[in-house]
C-alpha cells in the first residue's frame, strides 16, 4: 500500500509540473479559446486602398466590442498604426466589423462613442482569425520581440486585410538597422518594401529563409 500511495503522489507531483508546460505549448499555437485570445498583443495598421475616395465616419469593432481604429474623415493622406499591447488584454480578433458613413450631418456623438448623421454606405465583416494559418502564431511565440501586424487597407467596395510579423533585428555591431522588419507576410495584397531601405523589409516566409537575410543580424 506505501508503494502504491508512493507512486500515485510522484505521478501527481510529474504531472503538477508538467500542465504548465503543456498549457505554455498549447498557446503558442493559434489561440482558440476566449483565455487564449486575451493579451496577445497587436500592431494594427489601417489606411485607404490607392485610388479609394475619403471614406467619413468610418469605424472598426471587433467581435468582443474593441475599437481598432476610427476616423471622422480618412483620406489617402491619413491612417493610423496602433499599438495594442499583451498588458491592455484586449482580445485578437476574431472578425472585425468596418462601416462607413456619407451624407449631411456624419458627427461623433461623443455620449455614445459612435458616429452618428448621413447614411451607412459601408458595412463589412473582416474574418481575421480564421483567415491566419497557425504557422503565424507559432512562429510568433517561437521567438522574442514579435508580434502580430494587422493591415486594413480601405476600398470605395469593401475592405482588405494583410498580416505580418515584425520583428527588429540589430547590426553586428550593435546599431539597430533603423526600422523594424517584416515576416510571414500574408492576406489581401502582397509584401511591399520601402524603396528607401538597403535591403528589402518584408518576406512572406521565415525571417532567416529570406535571400536578402544576413544571419549575423541578432533579435533584438
């Protein structure tokens, strides 16, 4: 009977230490549960399609009710990028809803948090989640200092979306390369670098599998 009780509590001890470990491997693939959608972290960028006319009144609400940007007017020379970090807890979205307005009147009532006038001309549910491969989120979660960026980009039709990983690698000698750099690219529209860089900054697969990688860049 002692050995037996003996066994069963090294068993329960083993298994104690294991299920955080099982639970930290389970999350660092695509997040599935509501727990596991919290606290991700995010860059979202939004900005109108090239050619697109100003869209007034536009709005973006996720799923769990997170705005993700807004704009009482948004022209080809506005946008935003938002930083969404682990600690805010705000959940990855799911879908997103994008609406926009025109006529007389469009206005934020600032009581309620929405805008208000003219007429919806706008409505679009954007799948996110189910849209991402899961390689996304591994890869994510296999290294330091990644996180998710998602691109809306705003058409006169409808609306489309790209993902990203950005990472920051720094110079041998310890300067950073001056911007950040651009992994596993995916979505409505393709990788599009800054002809000012040296190198390229965006590839649709692994940092380190891209020709232009120099693999004595470090994490930062």
């Amino acid at each position: 009977m002692k050995t037996t009780i003996t066994t069963i509590t090294l068993i329960a001890a083993v298994l104690a230490m294991a299920m955080p470990i099982l639970t930290a491997c389970a999350q660092t693939g695509k997040p599935q549960t509501d727990r596991e959608l919290r606290g991700r972290g995010m860059v979202v960028v939004d900005e109108l399609e090239q050619g697109a006319g100003p869209k007034e009144g536009l709005n973006a609400v996720t799923d769990a009710g997170n705005g993700l940007f807004s704009h009482m007017k948004l022209t080809q020379t506005g946008g935003t990028t938002a930083s969404f970090g682990s600690g805010a807890k705000i959940s990855f979205p799911r879908w997103v809803h994008v609406t926009w307005r025109q006529g007389p009147g469009v206005d934020m009532d600032w009581q309620r948090g929405v805008f208000v006038g003219g007429a919806i001309v706008g409505d679009y549910r954007v799948e996110v989640l189910s849209r991402m491969p899961e390689e996304i989120f591994r890869y994510m979660s296999a290294g330091r200092g990644r996180i998710i960026v998602l691109r809306f980009r705003i058409k006169d039709d409808g609306v489309l979306l790209a993902w990203d990983i950005q990472e920051t690698v720094v110079h041998p000698e310890g300067s950073p390369l001056g911007a950040f750099v651009f992994s596993m690219h995916g979505g409505d529209f393709p990788c599009e670098n800054n002809p000012n860089r040296p190198y390229p900054n965006c590839t649709e697969g692994r940092l380190e599998d891209a020709p232009w990688y120099n693999p004595l860049w470090t994490r930062q």
